[in-house]
C-alpha cells in the first residue's frame, strides 16, 4: 500500500513550529487525543440520522415516477435497501481491517495510493459536503419559516439567514464538545423516527379499515400508470441508492468509536435494515391516503399526507421535516469533519486541520473549516446543479472502494481482519454498482462528463501541493507562520495518539516479559494472594 511521498511534517521545522509544539505539551501532555465516546446508540444513531434527511418526508416520489408502479417501486425500496447492507458488510470489513478515521478516503488512499485518495478527498471538500450541508440547511429553514408565509414563498433572503444561523449553531455545538454531538445526533434522529412510526401506524390503521388505495391490492400494484421502460426502472434504482446515501459515514469516525471491532459493524446490521423497514412501510402508508398521482403531484409527501389524516394535529408533520434536516446537518457536520481531519493527517489538506483542541479534544479547524464553506455555499445560486455534476462521482467512488476490499484480499491475504466476508458479496454489489454507472454514463453523459472534469482539477493540485516535496523556502515559512496563528487562535495541538499506542505497546511487552518464568523453579513457585 502505497502513502505518496509526502508526510504530515516534512517542511523543515521552524520556530514556529517549535512554539506550537511548547504550547501542546503544556497544555496536557500526552492527554490531547481523540476520545472514544461514540456508543452503539449513537453509532446508530449517526448512520439512521444521515440516511433519513428530508427526502422520505418530502420527495419519495422520485422512484415511484420513475418504476411506473407502486408493487415494482417498493420492490426498488427493498433491492436498493438489500444492496446498500451488503456495500455496508464490505465497509465493516475494511473498517476493523483498516481502523482509521477518513472512510473510504482513508481506504483509497492505503489501497490504491496517494493520488486516488486525494481525488476523493478533493471532490468531497469542494463540493460534495459543502453543497449537501447547504441543501439541508436550506431545507430546514423552508420548513421553520412556511408557516410565518402562508400564501408565499419565504424571502430568499430569511431561508439563507437561517440556514447560516443554523450552522453555525450546530458547528458551536460539535466545537464544543463530542458528547454534546452524538447527544443533538440521538435525540434528533429518534425524532425523525417517532413521526416516521407515527406515518406507518397511521397507514397500518388505514388498511385495517380498508381505505387503502385500489394500488397496494396484489392484483393492481403492478399495474402502471404510463408504460414501463427499462431506461426509468434502472433510474428509479438510481433514485432509491441515493436515497440511503449516508450508510457509510459511521466509517469516518472509526477512532472515536467505543470497540470499532464490536461496534461498527452490530450498528451497520442494526440501522440498515431498520432504515429499510421504514422506507418500505412509509411509502407503503404513504399510499394508503393517496393515489400514486396525487403523491407525484405533491411537493411535501408527508405534509400532504398529515393534512388528509391528522387533521388539525397536521402541523406535526413539517415540524418533524424540519427536526429531520437539523439532525442531518449536525450529523453531516460532525462526520464531514473527521473526513478533513484524517485527510490533513495524511498531508492531503493543510496540517492545521489535523489538530484537536487541547482540552475539549475536539478537532475545531476541520469543523471551522468545514462550516466556512458550507456558508460560502450557500451564497451561490449553483448548489443543485453541482449536486447533479458530483452525484454520479460520489458513488463512483462507493465501487471503488468495494473494489479495493478485493484488490486488498488478494495482495494481503494473510492480513488480519476481524470480520471477513465472502468475496461473493463485493462481487454483486459491483455488479449492481456498475449497471447502474453505465447507464447514468448512456442517459446523462455531459453531467457524468463535467462530474469527471471537477474531479480531475484536483490532479494539478496533487502534484503542487502534496507531492513535490522541495517547495520554496518562503512559502514552507509562510504556511508554518499561518499554522501557528492558526494554533494560537483555536488552542489546538496535534493529538497525541501515535505516542500513546507506543507507550501502550511497551507496557504490553513489559507485561508479558514479567510474565514469562525465569526458570521451571519459578514456574513451580507459588503465587500470593495478591498476585
């Protein structure tokens, strides 16, 4: 596995690199690292609350149009549900086999080498995360502020100034403290899960009395309502894997993890198939209310829904779109991140991203940084249609990565892996993988094309930033002083994790020598009580 030949730290040091280095080791030793506080709960709850966004409650209908059918669409729900567990399998392999923060970043990167890693890193820092984090954001305030506009629109303006407004919130709170995060992250995402139950119930008891829309009988589900093609099935498949986007973020944050080996893959087989069931039995309750062509009518499924069946407790259903995407974003925030800081950890982004904030441990220029151009995003008017260019990169990326769990079997084979799946498993999900790549390439070649464009801008960058190696004296200087600055501004060190699993090394070694016998004599020795 190659790294590229350029490593955290090989500028020449500098006396301001010596300062920051002072600074780190009073302010706590060998204490400053990344803590482990991410339970299975909140495990979970970070892979169900990036998963479930604002699309089930506002536009599930994207794979309805799309399948021609209610019976063949929820047949799409459960496919693409089933292949995302097993790309979530091949993620828990690579996971425990490599335990490091950064995802399929940090996979690419140890697997294929320096430059396809950076690839991923650059198209997720330029676009992909700022443009989803800035979408969310902007959801969320269309949500609060409709209800204060009735008969119009919400002011560009006011959906902007509260979608900044909740960032930075949200980034103050992940500043703050891990803990404080996975707690918004678990309260927010059973949230979002109560008024999904409270959907299903509500279709549950509409079935019971037989008001279910002649569709969701087994003799008319298949029926279509415009002619079946084989191009809109497989987009409607397209649809439905997009819409568990999300399953792989646990990945990110692997060191923070309580047990990584136990943890992330019991939250991997818990939140998939649960994410799963609710999206099946919500479209299903979904139809129980409306035809399908008042459900593709509908801008906001479930607000229409609430209105046909809550009655005056309808206002229940945008306020849980709204506490929905405020869960997304801090979880998008939060695992966004860790990317960046494992990315500058390599020496992919600058190495002030790498630090962690000497007494709350948490890495606070990766978390500004990420917040910064999520608010840059959100003053241009281009956010969707580059969503649209990177769309069919981001799961490019998804195959790669499955991809590299073979190259790695075959080139390591004798590597431990705590959990090792069947290679039968990345064998379908490529298969599913690439017929849905080649098709999106056959139906929209110039978007997949400008997609492919912004991802190879990052190949220049590459090669002037990270390797070559002999840069200019002044400029080496000039990024130690802006560090340092850095450094000073946020009271942030590097984390000392490096350093403490040598020093656990050593006590394990030291351990097992002293309890080794020195001699057969010793062995037959008695041992105290206190032993």
């Amino acid at each position: 596995m190659t790294d590229g030949p350029r490593q955290r730290g090989s500028a020449a040091p500098s006396t301001s690199e010596d300062a920051a280095a002072d600074t780190g080791n009073a302010a706590g030793q060998s204490s400053v690292a990344l803590k482990k506080e991410i339970g299975l709960v909140s495990a979970c709850g970070i892979i169900v609350g990036n998963i479930i966004g604002s699309g089930i409650f506002v536009s599930p209908k994207g794979v309805l149009e799309n399948a021609s059918s209610v019976g063949l669409a929820l047949i799409v729900w459960i496919v693409t549900g089933v292949i995302t567990a097993i790309g979530a399998l091949c993620y828990a392999e690579l996971g425990v086999t490599i335990p490091k923060s950064g995802g399929d970043y940090s996979y690419v990167k140890d697997i294929f080498g320096g430059l396809a890693g950076f690839l991923r890193l650059w198209i997720a820092v330029l676009v992909i995360y700022p443009t989803n984090q800035a979408v969310i954001a902007l959801t969320f305030s269309n949500y609060v502020l409709q209800p204060l506009f009735p008969t119009c629109f919400p002011p560009e303006s006011g959906l902007r100034l509260l979608a900044a407004i909740c960032l930075l919130l949200l980034t103050w709170v992940n500043c703050a403290s891990v803990r404080w995060a996975t707690r918004v992250q678990d309260v927010f995402t059973a949230g979002k899960l109560l008024a999904l139950i409270l959907i299903i119930i509500m279709g549950i008891v509409q079935i019971c009395k037989g008001r279910n829309h002649m569709s969701l009988y087994p003799a008319n589900a298949f029926e279509p309502f415009q002619d079946y093609d084989v191009g809109l099935i497989a987009l409607a498949f397209l649809q439905g894997s997009f819409a568990y986007g999300g399953w792989n973020f646990l990945n990110y944050v692997t060191e923070e993890l309580v047990d990584p080996y136990v943890n992330l893959p019991r939250a991997i087989f818990i939140s998939i198939p649960l994410v799963t069931f609710v999206y099946v039995f919500a479209n299903i309750a979904y139809v129980t209310a409306m035809s399908p062509q008042e459900l593709l009518a509908s801008n906001a499924v479930a607000v229409t829904f609430g209105e046909k069946l809550l009655g005056v407790m309808s206002w229940i259903m945008p306020i849980s779109v709204a506490l929905s995407t405020f869960g997304g974003v801090n979880g998008s925030l939060f695992t966004s991140s860790r990317l960046f800081f494992a990315g500058a950890r390599e020496g992919h982004l600058p190495s002030l991203l790498a630090m962690i904030h000497v007494k709350r441990c948490t890495p606070i220029p990766a978390l500004l940084f990420t917040c910064i151009s999520t608010l840059l995003m959100l003053c241009t008017s281009d956010m969707y249609t580059l969503i649209n260019y990177v769309g069919f990169i981001n799961y490019l990326f998804y195959g790669v990565t499955v991809a590299g769990q073979i190259v790695l079997r075959v080139k390591q084979p004798d590597m431990h892996r705590p959990i090792k799946i069947s290679l039968v498993w990345p064998v379908i999900y490529l298969l599913f993988w690439a017929f849905l790549l080649i098709f999106s390439l056959y139906s929209e070649p110039v978007v997949c094309g400008i997609g492919l464009a912004i991802m190879l801008t990052g190949v220049p960058v590459y090669f002037l930033g990270v390797y070559w190696d002999n840069k200019p004296q002044c400029f080496n200087t000039f990024v130690d002083k802006m560090t340092y600055l850095g450094q000073k501004f946020c009271v942030v060190v590097y984390p000392m994790e490096d350093e403490k699993k040598n020093e656990e090394s050593a006590e394990e070694i030291e351990l097992k020598e002293q309890s080794v016998p020195l001699s057969a004599e010793d062995e037959q020795t008695p041992k105290s009580a206190d032993c």
